[in-house]
C-alpha cells in the first residue's frame, strides 16, 4: 500500500506502542483470519474529568457492516444507548455518531463521582467485541497560597490567593467570611463596605480577595468556596500598631506562583488531545494485525 521504502519502517515505528491498546478488546481474531470482521480503532482507553465537567467515551470501529454499537456500565451491566437509542432514564447519558464516522460516542453530561468505572463500547457482531474504557471522574481541590494564618496590620490592605486543581471546566468562586468572635457566615462581596474585591479567572480557576485598608473588623475567617470542590479557609489577625512589629515577616504571605503552575495545566491536556489525534489518523493509513 505504502510506496517509499522508509516510510512503513517510520510508521511501524511510532505505530507500534499503540498497537497495544488493543490488548482490551476481545476476543482477538488470530491476525489474518477475519480480514472483514469489526476491529476497534486504538481510542484511549482511560477518560479522566471533574465532576460537573462533560466527558465523551468514544470508540471508533472499522468494518461495522449491520452490528450495532451498545455502550454498557459494568458496574450494573446496565445497557445505556445502542446505536443512537438510550435505554436509561438518566438524561446525563447520550450516544452520539456522525453518519459515516467510525467513531460512536457516549457523552456524560453533568458527571458526578460515583459514574467513576468502567464503560463498554459492545459489537454485536457474530463474534461480539468489546473495548472497556475507564472513567474517572475527581474533585478538584482548592488551595489558599500561602499560610493558612496570616497576619495583617491594621490599614493594610490584604490579598488573599485560591488557587483550584484538577478541575476541567470554568469555574465559579464564592468566597466567605465569619469575622472574629461572630457566628454570622456572610458572603464576600464588593457590595460591603466598600475596598472589598473578589476577582476570579474562571478558567485557571484562581480567585483573588483584596481587602483595603483592613480593620479588626476584617479580621477572621475566610472561605474559598469553588463549585464542585473542596473548599478552603484561611484565619486572617489584623493586629494593631503594638503587635505587629513580632509578626511582621508573616505580612502578606501570598504568593502567586502557584496560580502560574495552575493556568500551565492546560495546555499539557490539550497536547494530549492532539497526540491523540495523529495517532487517529496513522491508524487509518495502516491495519494494526492483532
Ligand atoms: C488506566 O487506568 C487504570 C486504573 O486507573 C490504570 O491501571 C491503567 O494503567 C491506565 N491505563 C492507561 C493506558 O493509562
Ligand atoms: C462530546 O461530543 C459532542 C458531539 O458528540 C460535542 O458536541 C461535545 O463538545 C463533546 N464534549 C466534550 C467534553 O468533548
Ligand atoms: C450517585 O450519587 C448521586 C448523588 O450524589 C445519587 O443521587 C445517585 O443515586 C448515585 N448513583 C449511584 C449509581 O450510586
Ligand atoms: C483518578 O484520578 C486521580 C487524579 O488524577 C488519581 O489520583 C486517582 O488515582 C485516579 N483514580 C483511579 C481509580 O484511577
Ligand atoms: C474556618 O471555617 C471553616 C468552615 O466554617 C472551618 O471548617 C475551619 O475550621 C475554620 N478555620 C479556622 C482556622 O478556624
Ligand atoms: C479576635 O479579637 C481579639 C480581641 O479583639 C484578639 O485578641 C484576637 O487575637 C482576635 N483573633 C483573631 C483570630 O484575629
Ligand atoms: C514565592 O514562591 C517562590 C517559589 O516557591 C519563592 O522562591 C519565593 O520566595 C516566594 N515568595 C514569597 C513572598 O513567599
Ligand atoms: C493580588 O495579588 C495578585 C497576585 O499576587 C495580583 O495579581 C493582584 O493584582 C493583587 N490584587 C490587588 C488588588 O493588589
């Protein structure tokens, strides 16, 4: 099929690791027996998201002819979609296939942990092939940069930090505020007194609060509360004039650096996505024979 004597060689080469993502799906035909039977395309076989954030499972199938195409949760062995059809009551489940395309898709909308597990693309041709996929679906985590105590003099101002990890959608941030010595759980908005600021990049997930010219009444606890995450906290002391000078390497202990590691998270999937990508399109220039 290939004409250029080097050409197969390099292709065989980087193709060769991904031949053994096939190692999942079965029953294998002994190589050269069924040169027209259904063979699963060599798709990731784990998916990993946060909870809240959509995830499609796909599985791409040469040489389909008349079988259909179940997705099944092994959990509960319970039939989700075949074909474009969805069998379960839960709306978050939907099978997708663009006519022509090799490709069929299980898009979960709205995961939670618990449809973490493992997912089965089923051929129901004579000899029926499956490709079991596994799906992880996390909590990210936030962090406050810095102490967990921070120690402000009376007038300053305060710049606290949350930065969130692992999470794979844009996400929204509620920050809270118990003062000291008080009960009362109270948003923290610019609506208050006035030089309060809570600005958050959705998409790093970093959330600042900025508080100018702090009282005692500023003082207290803080929240940073992200959806779909585990919240964080940190105990801020605003100190008057006789008590700072002990304190005053802990003033304004945030820093930043770690919201810079946090927005570099991304690029790094989307490299992922693309290496996918080329290895898609190699898999359609050569048969891998398992
Ligand atoms: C997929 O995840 C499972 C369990 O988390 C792990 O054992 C396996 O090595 C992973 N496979 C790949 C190809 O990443
Ligand atoms: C899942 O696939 C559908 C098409 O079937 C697409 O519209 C959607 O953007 C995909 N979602 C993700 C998270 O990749
Ligand atoms: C998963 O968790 C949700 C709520 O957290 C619950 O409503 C649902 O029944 C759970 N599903 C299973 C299969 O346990
Ligand atoms: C799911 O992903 C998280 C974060 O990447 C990892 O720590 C955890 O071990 C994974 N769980 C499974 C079952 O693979
Ligand atoms: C701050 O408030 C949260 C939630 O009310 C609580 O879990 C946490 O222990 C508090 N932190 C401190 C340092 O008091
Ligand atoms: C709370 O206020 C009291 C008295 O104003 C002070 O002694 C104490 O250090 C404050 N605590 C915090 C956590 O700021
Ligand atoms: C911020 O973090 C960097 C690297 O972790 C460190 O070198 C630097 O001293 C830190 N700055 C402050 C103000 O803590
Ligand atoms: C708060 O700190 C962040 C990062 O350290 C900085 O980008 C931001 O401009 C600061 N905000 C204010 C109001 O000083």
């Amino acid at each position: 099929m290939l004409r250029s004597d080097r050409l197969p060689q390099l292709l065989l080469l980087l193709y060769a690791p991904l031949c053994h993502l096939g190692e999942a799906s079965g029953p294998p035909y002994p190589p050269g027996t069924c040169p027209q039977c259904p063979y699963f395309l060599p798709t990731p076989l784990n998916a990993s998201t946060s909870v809240g954030a959509a995830v499609n499972l796909t599985c791409g199938i040469r040489h389909l002819g008349d079988s259909k195409v179940s997705w099944i949760r092994r959990d509960d062995l319970h039939v989700l979609t075949t074909e474009l059809m969805t069998y379960t009551s839960d709306k978050r489940f939907r099978a997708a296939h663009v006519r022509g395309s090799p490709f069929w898709t299980l898009e979960v909308n709205n995961p939670l942990v618990n449809d973490s597990g493992v997912y089965e693309c089923q051929v129901s041709s004579q000899n029926k092939i499956y490709r079991r996929i596994t799906l992880n679906v996390t909590v990210p985590v936030s962090h406050i940069l810095g102490s967990h105590e921070v120690y402000l003099k009376a007038g300053s101002d305060m710049n606290i930090t949350c930065v969130l990890e692992g999470h794979k959608r844009p996400t929204h941030v509620t920050w809270y505020h118990v003062g000291n010595g008080s009960d009362e759980v109270r948003e923290v908005n610019a609506g208050g007194r006035g030089g309060i600021q809570v600005v958050t990049d959705r998409r790093t997930g970093t959330s600042w609060v900025t508080v100018a010219q702090t009282t005692y009444r500023d003082a207290g606890n803080y929240t940073c509360a992200p959806e779909f995450s585990t919240p964080s906290h940190v105990q801020v002391h605003v100190l008057h004039d006789e008590e700072t000078a002990a304190m005053q390497p802990h003033l304004q202990g945030t820093n930043s650096s770690g919201a810079v590691q946090s927005s570099a998270a991304a690029p790094g999937a989307f490299r992922k996505t693309s290496a996918l990508i080329i290895s898609l399109s190699l898999s359609e220039i050569i048969n891998c024979l398992w």
